[in-house]
C-alpha cells in the first residue's frame, strides 16, 4: 500500500480515534451522585441541584448548564481573554509570543517549502479536496449540505474547522442526554462557546492584520517570501479575496487548543488526552504548511489564544474541591449534604 493510502486511513480515522479515546477512558471509569447545593443569588440564595464527580485530586461539582447558556457567555469570555492577556503578570508571556511569532516569520518561507518537499516525498497531495455527500435544491438554488474530505491531508484539515470539535461535543451531549449525566452536557456547552468565542476573536485579528496566506503568495505575479501583509483591509477587499488576509493567527489550531484543553480540564485524571490531543495538534500544524494556509509563525498566538479560551470555558459550570492529602495515600473533602425537608448542611469524608 502507498503512503498516501496509509496517511489517507490514518487522515479519516483522527477525530474517531479521539472521540474513542475520550468515551472508553474518560466516561467509563466515572461514577456520579446526586446532590443539592446552596448557590448565592442577590441578596438571598438558591438550592440548585449538581451531581458530584470524584477525580484522584478532587472532587468536582457539576451544574446542568441552562439553554443556550453557551451563547450567553461567549461575550464575557472574549472580555476574559483580552482581559487575561493584557494582566501585570501576563504581559511578559504576550511580550513572548509576539517576539517569537516575529523571529518565526523569518524562517516562514523555508520552513513551508520544507514541510511541502516532505509531503511530495511521501506522496501526500497538499490539495484541499472535498466531495458533497449531502445536497438539495430549494427553488433555483443549489445547496451543498454536507462536505467530507477526499484526501488525507484534508482530513488532517478538518480537524481544525470545527468538524472534530463539533463531532466531539455531539457525542458527549447525546451521552448527556441518555445517561442524564451533567458535566457531559456542560462539556458540550463549555466547547460551543468555545468555537464561538474564538470565532470572534481570530476574525477580528485577522481583518486588522490582513496576512496573505502561503498558497495565494505563491501564485502571485511577484511573490513575497513569507506572504505580505496588509493591515486593516476594507471590508469588501477582506470578502473578495480572503486568503489574501486571513492567514494569522490560525483560527484552526485555536479551536483544536481549546476543545483538547476542554477535555484535559474536565478529565484531570486521564493520561490519554493531551498526547493524543497535542499529536493531533502537530498532525493538523503540519497539513496546513503542506496545503499552504498557514505560515508557521501564525501559530504561537493561535495556540495562546486557544489556551486561554478553553481555560475560560472549563472554569464554568462546575466547582473542584481539592482533597486534603490524596499524594499521601488519604483523602478528605468537606462536601455539601441535603439533609431533608428542604435542609442543606456540610458533610466530612475522609479515606485511609
């Protein structure tokens, strides 16, 4: 079998993989409890109902998040990270990404001829293909529904636009749905936000620093080494020729950060997600120099940027109550208790 052929099972086989990974070892092993728990609301509170998840280093509270709860934070967690990038004690870490973003667009140009001259060496097409799998006419209009990748490194590309996150949150809210369980509902809410979030956020960077993508530097009359830029373009030259502006920061590693930095923030305790997550991450960098969309230098920002969102995300929903001593063996955790006839008090576990 050729490479291709190889890269091709591999290409169509990532998000299915991932997904496995996440439901065999992450909601097999869970076992849940129901309880009621004393929530602050004005000037008075409400008793609002979670379900308790034990993870090796605490215990984590989970609330069934409210319809459309997920479209409800997305303008407070764009205000998060630009808020959090722009703290005292992170303006040295942005300081850093910038400067080694700038180093990086120095070696842009041999670094994507680098990357395409591997892909030719194991027959890899760099074109982006696609067939339509589901499509309908309404009226005079011809509508294509549904795209699936034709080749693998298109499949690799998919992963980043949404298709792997959005297939991941579909099977944790089904879960949700059937088995009643909340943090797979809140996962799939903390992931829409997420997508939403950073749609925001990198549209918004890339029309204010118009970055020509590789492939389209590559076909112009005289081609510039690391792509031009073109900052603040207007509106209607930004729809007309997008690739021409929209290659930094990469809105695909972004979502890709911050669904595997979701999932890793919600399932402490399993040791399959980040290196799965973070091959895949590299997998999908790689496609996009091969198939010429992104430089190299357009990804610190984007994965920086993906971080900090999906950090934002997991923070909602759901509280962790550290244990007291689980590296020694013991553990204890001061817990909240429905004692009956409307009565809430506290509860103290402790293992040996």
């Amino acid at each position: 079998m050729r490479a291709d052929s190889w890269f091709r099972l591999l290409g169509k086989g990532l998000v299915l993989i991932f997904l496995c990974l996440i439901q065999v070892f992450g909601l097999k092993a869970e076992s849940k409890r129901d309880t009621l728990i004393n929530k602050a609301w004005r000037d008075t509170v409400r008793i609002r109902k979670a379900q308790i998840f034990e993870t090796d280093a605490a215990t984590m509270l989970y609330y069934r998040p409210k319809p459309f709860q997920f479209a409800k934070n997305v303008p407070s967690d764009i205000y998060l990270m630009g808020k959090t990038a722009f703290s005292k004690k992170n303006l040295p870490k942005l300081g850093a990404i910038l400067a080694g973003s700038a180093l990086l667009v120095l070696v842009d140009q041999p670094v994507t001829d680098a990357a395409k001259q591997f892909g030719r060496y194991i027959n890899l097409d760099p074109a982006r293909k696609s067939k339509t799998v589901i499509e309908f006419n309404i009226g005079n209009f011809h509508v294509n529904a549904m795209e699936v990748p034709d080749n693998t490194n298109s499949a690799i590309y998919y992963l980043g636009e949404g298709w792997g996150s959005m297939l991941i949150a579909g099977g944790f809210y089904s879960y949700g749905l059937i088995a009643n369980d909340y943090k797979a509902i809140q996962i799939t809410s903390q992931i829409a936000e997420s997508i939403f979030a950073l749609g925001f956020t990198t549209q918004f960077l890339k029309r204010i620093t118009g970055r020509q993508s590789p492939f389209r530097a590559m076909e112009s009359a005289n081609p510039v080494p690391a792509g031009d830029w073109h900052p603040f373009p207007a509106p209607s030259r930004y729809q007309k020729s997008v690739s021409n502006y929209d290659a930094y920061p990469s809105g695909h590693l972004a979502t890709a950060m911050a669904t595997i930095t979701i999932l890793a923030g919600n399932y402490p305790d399993n040791k399959y997600i980040k290196p799965v997550g973070y091959s895949l991450l590299g997998i999908l960098g790689y496609s996009m120099l091969n198939n010429g969309v992104h430089w190299i230098s357009d990804y610190p920002l984007a994965i920086a940027i993906g971080y900090t969102c999906g950090k934002i995300a997991v923070s909602r929903g759901h509280q962790v109550i550290p244990k007291i001593g689980h590296d020694k063996g013991a553990s204890s955790a001061l817990m909240p208790a429905y004692l009956g006839a409307g009565n809430i008090g506290l509860s103290y576990r402790a293992t040996f």
